[in-house]
C-alpha cells in the first residue's frame, strides 16, 4: 500500500536540511553502496559510539515479568551500543514501563557507558503500562466524524497527533524519561500506520492528513526537547513505502522492521529496502535493519518447539539477512536480529558471527543484476538476492 500523500516540504527547506547535515558526516570509512544509483550523494550521520569492529548490533526487546539478570546485563552491554527497551519493559518488578526502562538503561550503562538505550513509546497507540497514561486525557483519543473511538486492532485506542495539547504532553513523557535516567533517545513505533489509506477511510482525508502532520511537528518538538546528544529512531520503513519519513525534521534513525519476512521477501522487496540504507545515509539518517530467521513469534506452531530448537534454526539462518546487511551497511547502519520482540525470542543468546572481527570495508558493494559482493577487513560477503543464497567468509 502506498502511504497518503501529505504536506511536502519547501525545496529551500530540502536544501538547508542537506547543508545542516553536512555537519555530521561520519568520520568512519565512507562506503556509497556502488550499483544503488538512485540514492542521491549525501552525508551520513554521525552516530557516537558506532564502529566497525564487529557487526554493528542493535538489541531490541522487552522482560516484562523480572528485571534483566546480571549476565543479561552484561550481554547487552558487552554487545551493542544501540539498545531499545520495549512497552512494559520490567513492567512487573518495577510497576511501570518507565521504571522499568529507567532500572535497565542505569545498569546498562554502568557497564557501557557508551551505549545509547532508547524509551520506547508508541506514537499511534496507547499502550498500556506507563505511569504517564495517569495524566492523559480522554479528549486526546482520535475519533471518527461520527464520535466512534479509532482504534488498533488489538482493541487499544488510539491517540490524536493532530491536537496539540497531546503533542506537548506526548514529547514532554519522553524528555522526561531521558531526564530522570541516562536515557539515549527514543524509539517511537507505528508510524506507517498513520500513513497508510486505512487511515483515511476512518477518520476521512483532511483529518488524515491533519494527523500526519501533527505526527511530524511532534517528533520534531520531542527532538528538540531531547537536544543533539539523544537519538530518535523512528518505526519505519517497508520496500518503497513510508520513505516520506527520511524528510521528516527530528529523525536521526529509522528501522526497517520487515527485513525480508511478513510479505516483503520477494528479492526485488530486499534490493529496494537495501538501497534504503544509502537513499537514508544521503539524507543524514541511520537504518536499524531488522533480520529474521524465517519465522516469528506470531507462528503458533512454531512457537511450540523447544527454545533450544528455534535457536538452532535462528543461528543457522542468520548467514543470509546479515550478508544481506553488510553489503549495504553505511557508517551508523545497525543489525538486529531474532524472531520477536521479548527475551525468549533469541535476541539475549550468542551467534559466533557477532563476535569476529569484521573491520571497516575495503570498497563498496559491487552488484550485478541482484548478485552483489563487497569485502571488509576481516571478512569477504556474497549474496544472490534471486536465490536468497549468501557466503561470509571470515578471514
């Protein structure tokens, strides 16, 4: 689906932003993905405590029932520098997704004072969890024209971008966050929801479009409430979908969730979010690539095999979403991996590829057809997007 069509910025406005991001081109090796040509030439982003050395990880999930263990501790923050804490986060022990998110991101830090934890809060849906709902207001709540509560199909309500009492409140829960712990940003998910046609057909046009705008004056209030130092990843990209937000003021980072799963696995879907990575480097923006190991939580019958099993699988399948991901990887790219989104679903467990030296890359990915090959440091990559077959040989 393609995402409503909303208020385009100025071209002077295009222009300044490209100049003002000029100021945080990366310091690393460049690496301007040969064979993307439709990426535009641009700066990248300059994202504190990134490096080649290892695959460049990004953790993202949630414990909801106990506080993380000390050797949990310890893998996150001996792994990535980039960590998101999931809705309800440490929700039981801490009796808030706040407090839980907060008594993390302090331990964390402790052992890597570089890392970067962001507070996950949701911009399209009201979560439950958080201490902050205390405060909101029932007049937030995004209607129809005829009264009727919008709502996420899990049941949950959603809230109204387009008042801008809710944005003042919205951006205030996450700068207080940051404040009251050594927070590094914020993750905000669901934006494409806001931007697709169901959108539209429920609330109507000019309130659609109302409300993506509403969306993009409060990320960028949240981001400068945050300041320079702190991160706003944003939730996301699919194929040639939602690019529109790479243009949004206040982004410094966005996921592509998807990675090659939940109906965008053709191999023409995994070149297209490929080029997204320099097409987003261009605009001074970092992508978080989500790889999956050819299933999800949501897979019932899976889901009833022993851990053990769906680890193996997991570490057996890594080989082609990474390789896929080196090939495009810019400086302040990062790779996620598992198959959901809590601590049972194999992201706080070891995969030998995460821990070998890789190295800045020699060149830049060379393509032929969907065919690529690009060489770093310590490893040389292959992948065959047409047969989905791909080689890491560490050296």
């Amino acid at each position: 689906m393609k995402p409503t069509s909303i208020l385009d910025v100025s071209a002077v406005f295009s222009l300044l932003r490209m100049t003002l991001a000029c100021t945080f081109a990366a310091a690393t090796t460049p690496a301007s993905s040969a064979g993307l040509a439709e990426a535009p030439a641009g700066p990248t982003v300059r994202v504190p405590g990134f490096t080649w050395d290892r695959v460049p990880l990004n953790i993202h999930f949630g414990k909801r029932p106990a506080d993380l263990t000390d050797a949990e501790v310890e893998f996150v923050a001996r792994h990535s520098s980039l960590i998101a804490l999931e809705k309800s986060h440490g929700v039981t022990p801490h009796g808030s997704t706040e407090a839980g998110i907060a008594d993390s991101a302090r331990r964390i830090t402790q052992r890597n004072p570089a890392a970067k934890v962001l507070f996950y809060f949701n911009a399209f849906i009201n979560w439950s969890g958080y201490d902050a709902f205390k405060t909101y207001r029932p007049e937030w709540t995004l209607r129809s024209a005829s009264g009727e509560i919008i709502k996420h199909p899990s049941g949950t309500p959603r809230p109204d971008p387009s008042n801008a009492d809710f944005r003042e409140w919205w951006s205030d829960v996450v700068a207080n966050a940051n404040r009251s712990a050594p927070l590094g940003g914020v993750f905000i998910d669901a934006l494409p929801q806001a931007l697709t046609p169901a959108l539209a057909k429920q609330v109507g046009e000019e309130k659609a479009r109302d409300i993506v705008a509403g969306l993009r004056e409060m990320i960028n209030l949240t981001k400068r409430k945050l300041g320079p130092d702190r991160f706003v990843v944003a939730n996301g990209l699919r194929t040639t979908d939602f690019r529109e937000i790479l243009d949004w003021e206040g982004i410094d980072g966005v996921m592509i969730e998807h990675f090659g799963a939940f109906k965008t696995d053709s191999p023409t879907d995994i070149k297209t979010d490929l080029d997204s990575i320099a097409l987003a480097a261009a605009k001074g923006k970092f992508v978080v690539i989500k790889g999956w190991p050819g299933f999800n939580w949501l897979d019932k019958e899976m889901m009833q095999r022993p851990y053990a099993e769906l680890l193996r699988l997991a570490r057996e399948s890594l080989t082609f979403p990474l390789a896929c991901f080196l090939i495009a990887a810019q400086p302040g790219s990062h790779f996620c991996y598992s198959w959901g989104y809590t601590d049972t679903h194999g992201m706080l467990d070891a995969y030998a590829e995460f821990d070998r030296p890789l190295g800045p890359p020699k060149t830049d990915a060379v393509w032929t057809g969907l065919t690529a090959t690009r060489e770093f440091a310590h490893a040389s990559v292959w992948v065959d997007l047409t047969s989905k077959q791909a080689r890491i040989d560490w050296h």
